[in-house]
C-alpha cells in the first residue's frame, strides 16, 4: 500500500495485525505438518433420540498441539479454509471417518462429516467420495454429510446438482448451524436436504427465552412439513431436552447427554455395552 502511494503515504505499524499475521502464518505451517505427519484426531459425539439411544455421531476434529495443547476447530478450521489445505485435511477426515463408520455401519449408527464449502465445491467431490465409500465398503444410508449455509450463496445451481447426485447415491445431507447464516427460507425448497441441525445459539435460551422458544418451535414445524429430520446442537440441560422431546422426534447432541472423546473410546464403548441389543429401525423415520 505504501508503495503503491508512491512511498509518500505512511503505513501505520499496527502490532495486533503483525502478531495476527504472523500467528496465522505460523499455525498454517504447523498445520500442514500436522496433516503430512498424521498429529490430527477424531473425536465423536453422539446424537440421541428421546430414549436416550445413540443413533448417529458427529465426527469432530481435533489438534493435540504439541506445545499449545488441544487446538479448536473453531481457530484452525477457518485458516485452513483460506487455503487448499482444507481440500487434504477434508479427505483426510473423510477417509478416517468411513473407517469408523464401516465398524459401526452394523449398529446402525451414522456418521456425520463436517464438510467446508471449499472441499464440497472441489470438482471431483462426488466422484471421490463414491470411490472412498466403495474402498472402506461403507453403505452411503448411514453417513450424513453436513454442510453450511454459507455453501448456498455462490453458484446454487452447481450446488443443487452436487447435493442432488449425492442424495442419488444414498448419502443424507445435513443444514449445519441452521438459523445462522445468510439463508432464506426459499433455499430449503431447492436443496435435497435429509436434516436440519438447529444451532446452538438457538438452543441455548430454551426454554425460558420466548423468543428462542418461537423460533425453534417455527424451525420444528417447518421441518415435520417438509419432512426433514432434526438434530438440536448443544442440548446442555434436562429442560432443554424436555422442551425439545415435547414438540418434536428429533435428535439430541449436546453435553447433557454426551460430550464429544476420542473416537476409539466411543468404539469400545459401543461393541462392549450394544452387542446385545437388537437391530434399531432405520434413522430415516426420523
Ligand atoms: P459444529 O459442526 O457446529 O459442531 C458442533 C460444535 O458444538 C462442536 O464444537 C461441539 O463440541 C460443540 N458442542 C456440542 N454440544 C455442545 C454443548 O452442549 N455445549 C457446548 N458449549 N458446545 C457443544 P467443536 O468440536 O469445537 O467444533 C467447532 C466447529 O468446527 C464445528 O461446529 C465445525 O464447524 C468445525 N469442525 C469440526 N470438525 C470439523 C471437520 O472435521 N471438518 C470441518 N470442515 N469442520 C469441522
Ligand atoms: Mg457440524
Ligand atoms: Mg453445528
Ligand atoms: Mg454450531
């Protein structure tokens, strides 16, 4: 900027944007080192329905850092994004995570991937994903793939077309964060979409906050008309499963029932505690 100016414009020095930078630059490297020595893990966190039955599981990155302990996904997803590195560690998460579902995919229990928007609009997206299925022999019924509306503001017809090719193939596809981001309700008729997950920032003041009480009980309506099914994020108190359980089937994912640990603990836990149970009917009644 200052020498576009002609060097005569001074350039205030700003140390907050300085640390930023480099911090940001810092981390990107760090994470690519992550990715090419394998440092990520995965985590799971259950959904429930209102029996308190474990039907599907999010799967959630994380990054034990060496020197800065467990980094969010929340800070390091949205660097990645700003490069290509989410497209490697995307696939990279896809590929651990049909893993996974092949070994839960006979309690019928699904999976859901976190896919961003970057990752989804990569040109062979579909076609790669099919080819991973059939790699790991995961049947595409139980893995829903959770995308956000940011996804809906550019190039909606490549998007329908994706979504639709996907559905096709026999994947859900799941509104992360709904409520949250520009979306008009008009987009909900032109997506082929199994689910709708409510944010938490919605679920937070249930039940005592009327105004979050009306806008979830709308999003609910909305979704038993279209026939869509529903995952409340962030159910963190008996009366917020009440209010929920009151008005709708749906499922539960939050710190009241689960929250989010290594996805070998949640393994063990399944094939030791569900070998007697039997066979659950299919999530897509829900
Ligand atoms: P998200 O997809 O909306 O995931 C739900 C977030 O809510 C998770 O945060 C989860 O730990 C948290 N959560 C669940 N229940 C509760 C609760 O009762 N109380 C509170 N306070 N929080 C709860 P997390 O794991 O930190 O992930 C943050 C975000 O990072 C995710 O939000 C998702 O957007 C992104 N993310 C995580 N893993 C991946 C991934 O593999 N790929 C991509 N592209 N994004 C990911
Ligand atoms: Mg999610
Ligand atoms: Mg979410
Ligand atoms: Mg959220």
């Amino acid at each position: 900027q200052a020498k576009q100016a002609g060097g005569r414009q001074l350039v205030v020095f700003d140390p907050v944007m300085a640390t930023n930078f480099q911090q940001t630059f810092e981390l990107e490297n760090e994470l690519l080192h992550a990715l090419q020595t394998q440092a990520f893990e995965l985590y799971l966190q259950p959904q429930v329905d209102a029996q308190a039955q474990v039907r599907a599981a999010e799967v959630l990155l994380r990054w034990p850092h060496p020197t800065k302990g467990m980094i969010s996904p929340a800070l390091f997803i949205p660097i990645a994004e700003k490069s290509h590195l989410i497209v490697d560690l995307g696939w990279w998460v896809v590929e651990e995570s049909l893993k996974i579902a092949q070994q839960i995919q006979n309690r019928q229990i699904m999976l859901a991937i976190n896919i961003s928007a970057r990752h989804f609009r990569q040109q062979n997206f579909v076609s790669h994903l099919f080819y991973l299925l059939n790699q790991y022999q995961v049947e595409a019924q139980y893995i829903t793939l959770e995308i956000t509306e940011s996804l809906v503001i550019d190039d909606i017809q490549d998007l329908v077309t994706k979504m639709q090719a996907l559905k096709a193939l026999g994947f859900h596809l799941s509104i992360d964060d709904f409520g949250t981001g520009y979306s008009s309700l008009a987009y909900l008729k032109r997506l082929p979409i199994h689910e709708l997950k409510i944010d938490r920032s919605f679920i937070k003041d249930l039940p005592a906050d009327k105004d979050a009480a009306a806008l979830v009980e709308a999003i609910l309506a909305v979704a038993d008309k279209m026939q869509l099914r529903v995952v409340a994020e962030g159910v963190e108190t008996q009366e917020q499963a009440d209010f929920l359980n009151q008005r709708a089937q749906l499922l539960h994912q939050g710190y009241f029932f689960a929250r989010p640990q290594s996805a070998q603990v949640w393994l063990k836990t399944w094939q030791s505690s569900m070998q007697g149970l039997p066979r659950m009917t299919a999530l897509a009644k829900f």
